[in-house]
DNA sequence: GTCGTTTCTGGAACCGCTTTCCGTGACAAT
DNA sequence: ATTGTCACGGAAAGCGGTTCCAGAAACGAC
C-alpha cells in the first residue's frame, strides 16, 4: 500500500510474507513446488510491495540474460523501420529488453565485439552488417543465439535477399516498357549486395538485348553522405544527365536514391515516368505514397520471422542446425514507371 | 593471446597480472592511486586475455547503472529518425547502452512504469508522450535523470515546440500566397499538441480575415492506423475533397499525413502546387527530396540538445532545477506550397 | 506405530564486480 | 631514526537475485 519506493528487494517481500527469500524467488520463476498457499501469500506481498525484480541481479545470477540486442550499422534510415515492426510485436509477448547497439558506419567491428564481450546478451540480430571469419568467431564463442539478416553466412540462422534477381526484375521491367538506355545509381561500396544487383542489372539487359555499358552506372560518392542516401542519389542522377546520349530510364539501388534522383530531375523539369521511369529498392513506406516503383522486401515479415526463430532458439526449444532463408524481392509498379516507350 | 573465453573475470586478469582484484578494479575504474607501472602490466593482462567486464555485474554492484532508455511510442516512424540521430552521436562517446522501451501505442502506461520499476536505468528520455501525474510520481520515485521530448512538464527537463507558433506560420504562409479557403488535416486525438496546432490555425485565419470553418478541418480516422500516418492522411484528403465548396490549401500536422494527401490528389488529377497547396510538420528527410513545404522542427538538434543536457545529469554535473526548452518550428517553403493564387 | 516417500521450505553458497578498511613495505623527507 | 606519503595486497561485505542441499512436516503403506 505504501507507496514508499527506494529498493524494494526479495528480501522484503520475503520478510512481509514470512517466508525465505528462496521461496520467492520460486514464486517469481514459477517453480513447481510451492504451495499454493504460500504462493498466494507471497504473490499479496509483493503485490502490497508493488516489487519487481532487478533485472541486473536477476541476469547475473542465472548467467544468461533475457536480453535481445540489436545491432544496426546505421538506425536512422527508414529501410529498416518496418524490420522493427515486425520485431517488435514479438517482443511485447515476451518480457525481454530490448538492447540497441547502433553502430556507427566506421569502426564497426570494434563497436560491435566490444558490446558483446560486454555479456548480458542472449540473443542478437545483426542487421545488414558483413559478417567476417572474426566476427563469426567472435559471435560463436559468446554463446548467444544469433541471427543474421541481410547477409548470409552458413554457420548462423540467416535471412537474406536474392539480389540477383531483385534487381533482373527491377530491369526487366523497364526493358518490358520498352527502355532501351537504362541507368543504374548504386551506393559507390562494393558490397555483395551490391556487386549482385550489378550483375542482376547486366543479366536483365542481356536477356533483353541491350548493350551493357558501364558509362550508365552512376554512384553519388560525396564525402559525408552514405552510399544510400537521397544524397547520394541526387549526385549520381546528376552524373547520369550530363552524358551525351542520356538515359531513358534508371534502376536505383534504394528509394532514398531515386527520391534523391526524382529530385534531380525534378529540377531540372524533367518529367517522371515521361521522361525518364524510376524504380527504387526497398519499398519504403512513403514510396507507396509518392508513387515511386520499388522492390519489396517484405522487411516486416522477414523481421519477424526472424525474431520468431531467435527466440525459439534461446528458449532451448529449437537445436536444429543454421538455416538460410532467402526472400525473393517483388516488383511493386507504381506511377513512376508506367510511362510506355514507343 | 589464447581465446579460450569462457568467462574471463576479474579474478583471470589479476591473476595473470601477479596483482590483486582490487588492483584491477582500480584500473578499471580509472581511481588515481595505481602507480603507472602497475596499470600498463594490468592493462596488457586485460588485453591479453580479451577481458571485458561483466555489465551486469558491475552496475549491480555499483548502483547505478550507465544505461539509458528511451522509450517511444511509436519508434516505427521517420519521424523519430533525426531526433535518434542526434541522440545516438553522443552516446557513442560513453560507454553506455541504448535500452529501447518501444511502448504500443495501447497500455503505454503500463508498459512504461513496468519497465521502469525493473530498474537499471539511470537516464530516461521520454519521447512523445503525455506525461500523466501518476507517470510524473513513477519518474521521480526511481530516482534517475528524465527528459521530456514533446511535452512540457515543469518537474523535468523538458523539450518541446511552440505548437500554436508552428501551425500560424504555416497557416499564414498559404493566407499570405492568396489561399482563402485553407483546410487542416489533423489527427483525432485531442493531445495538447493537436489541439494547440488548431489554435494557431485559427489564430492565422483570423489575422487573415479569413473566417473559421469548422468543416475544413479534417481527420482520417481509422481503426487500425495511427492518426499521423499517410493512410490517415490520404482518408482526410477524401473528405475534404467531396465538400461543396473545396479548399485550395491544406495544413496537415504531419508530413506523413501530407504524403498521403498528396497521394489522393495525385490519383484525382488535382495538381499541386497549382490546385491546391500543401504544407506538413515535422520536416521528415523526405519531405525535401519530394518537394513538400513542412515545419521544421530541429529534431536532431533537440535530440543533440536533450541528450548532452541528459548525460550531464547522469553524471552528476548537472544539479540545476529542471528546464524548460521551447523551440519554434521553422517554415520551409518547396515546391507544394509555391503557387500564388490570383 | 515405524519407515520410506513425497512435498515444501529454509539456509547458504554463489554470480562477477565494487568498495571499504586496514595493513604492509618501499622510499623520500625531516 | 622517525614520520609521512604512496602504491598495493588481502579480506570481507555487499548488490539482488538464483539454485543446490538438506531438513521438516505430511502422508501413505506395511
């Protein structure tokens, strides 16, 4: 009833109750062998207490923590907010804390090893971040459930794309509309990801008889903005305008790009999907609503498929070996690509 | 040099260093008496062996821990993305940990003091949400620094924006393009925010000598979609557009709201600027790359500005009675508001 | 009525680290 | 030779729980 606040431990509870503070502790973790009795009684007290477990004191003892980390290169882009959607759900269910380990673009790894040598963690996502020989290493010895998403890698429950083809079907489509100069703006990195939808591009222009000419690959390198950027996009569709035969249509690499490239164009009072079609990746959510075509990656579902799989796993009710589970990106056609070629 | 890992204590590193745990304790912890000498031979020992130490452990013992939370009611929206960039730059520099409490917009109270009450908290930023007397209680009986982002409340630092200021620059800027019927898109709760956005509405009408027509203002409503969301936008858009006589401007109280109203135009032919102009809140990233005139509201300053002030609390340095920050939202004029009417 | 079980509970060690309280030896200052 | 730092060791008491072990009570069976 009072209110008084200022730590309330076990052992309060316990001297309340007029039991042993073993005995609440088994309350607390739903231990079979307490009487429903004093189960009651306790339950009042901490109730009357209005106590709640230090969840610090609760993880050192029981070694291993229900604590799941997430870890991002970079947070604050919208690509990956519906990824937390899905993950988050799941989460509520549970009475897990969630830890973010936001990761700066650089130094990444060491940020990233530090936080989990840190302990405290038992289950991590890693969230389109490279995985090297050290990492794994690193990631197998803490003993934690793990899984990857955008990156795939044998030894770790992964969730990752076909980039390949997400970006032949990006392509292909504006082949099929009749394009026959089609630009690529890309991140300037030479990511797999990246390195994939290259070749996803080349194949969807072979496939359609047209010509692969690298002089249409743009990237808007700039010092301070990242290779994702709307930054960035804007840069390379610059780039893309100045050369001599121009392009009728560009596939970009992330719908921030394509905003940044729509930009572009739009400045330069030339028509979207007229002039030139745009198709982006990643189907953000204002892509729906600005009318911009994009590849759907399901980030949602994958996030929580994902998260689903992870907490079985740390649970102990899942043994089975590392899977890999590769989505398929769809074509979602929206007004930015409508406009049909002679 | 061995990665045996498999817990590394304290008591490993002392051992390796022919030192006591105290010793390294102290070297841990930075304390002053430990000769320089016997710190690099506890260093290189710690190195050597790769420890870390246990998180838990140290802030169980040391009451009190470096970690902050955030907890957000909606972390799923860009419109927090700038406000976490800011935070995030600072905290990289302490060794802290980011805990997200992600409250459902549903029993957020609830969730919140729960997650409080586990403790193991020692910051809090509180983001967009109403701060209730009986959550004001829970704040200070737990003895952590707090931060109020988007609402004011005299017993904690608080951060917010002049709302009623925000929505008469944005009104008078469309009065002054010549707009007589000016229509308003808002959510359909009733939180200060919102109904302080439809006072400086008014407030703009009226120096206009524009009359106030409780029929212009509208809200999508909608089960299952949150009141400044796009969809939500998009419905309003709808209403407004069956009225007799329709508005040739629109405020909307977010940009999303305004992307999703965008959208309905779009799909009835209706052009903007030119048939009807457009003005968001909050000046999401986007909102620049697509043309949208919005209000700034400097999140990522306010982020920057919350969190240093924040972290000088945790720390002790800072014992001032708590502040009150007000920011004024910033018009930025694009393309979707730049037509003058006749 | 005694013995073996089962059921429930109390006591105590422990998780990994911090911190306090001496105590000691070394070395410089007086 | 005495007094004072300075740097460190050793031991122990937490922090707030969990968990193992043993003992007490309750119960049924012979």
């Amino acid at each position: 009833m009072p209110d008084d606040r200022s730590k309330v431990t076990i052992y309060d509870v316990a001297r309340r109750a007029g039991v042993a503070i073993s005995t609440v502790s088994r309350v607390l973790n739903e231990s079979p062998d307490v009487s429903t009795e004093t189960r009651k009684r306790v339950t009042i007290a901490i109730e009357a207490l209005n106590f709640r477990p230090d969840r610090r004191a609760r993880q050192l003892a029981q070694q291993g923590s229900p604590t799941l980390a997430i870890a991002i290169p970079t947070l604050t882009t919208p690509f990956h907010t519906s990824l937390l959607k899905g993950i988050r759900v799941h989460l509520r269910e549970k009475d897990l804390d969630l830890l973010l380990c936001d990761l700066g673009s650089r130094e990444r790894h060491v940020a990233l090893v530090q936080f989990l040598q840190r302990g405290a963690v038992s289950g991590l996502m890693l969230v389109g971040l490279k995985v090297t020989e050290d990492i794994a290493a690193e990631l197998k010895s803490m003993g934690a459930a793990v899984s990857i998403i955008g990156y795939q890698h044998g030894d770790f429950d992964s969730y990752w794309w076909d980039d390949v083809e997400g970006a032949r079907r990006a392509v292909t489509h504006l082949a099929g509309l009749g394009h026959q100069r089609i630009g690529m703006i890309r991140s300037s990195s030479d990511s797999r990801t990246q390195i994939r939808r290259i070749d996803g591009y080349r194949a969807a222009l072979q496939a359609a008889g047209i010509p692969f000419r690298p002089e249409l690959i743009a990237s808007g390198h700039t010092e301070k903005h990242a290779g994702y950027s709307e930054e960035s996009g804007y840069e390379a569709m610059k780039k893309l305008l100045v050369l001599d035969e121009p392009v009728t249509a560009v596939f970009c690499t992330s719908d921030a790009q394509a905003m940044g490239a729509w930009m572009a164009l739009r400045e330069q009072g030339i028509r979207v999907p007229e002039d030139i079609a745009l198709v982006g990746y990643d189907d953000v959510k204002t892509s729906r609503f600005v009318g911009l075509s994009s590849m759907d990656q399901a980030m949602q579902q994958v996030g929580e498929q994902a998260v689903t799989r992870l907490l079985d796993r740390m649970s102990g009710n899942l043994n089975e070996p590392a899977g890999s589970f590769c989505h398929t990106p769809e074509l979602r056609v929206r007004s930015s690509s409508t406009f049909r070629r002679a």
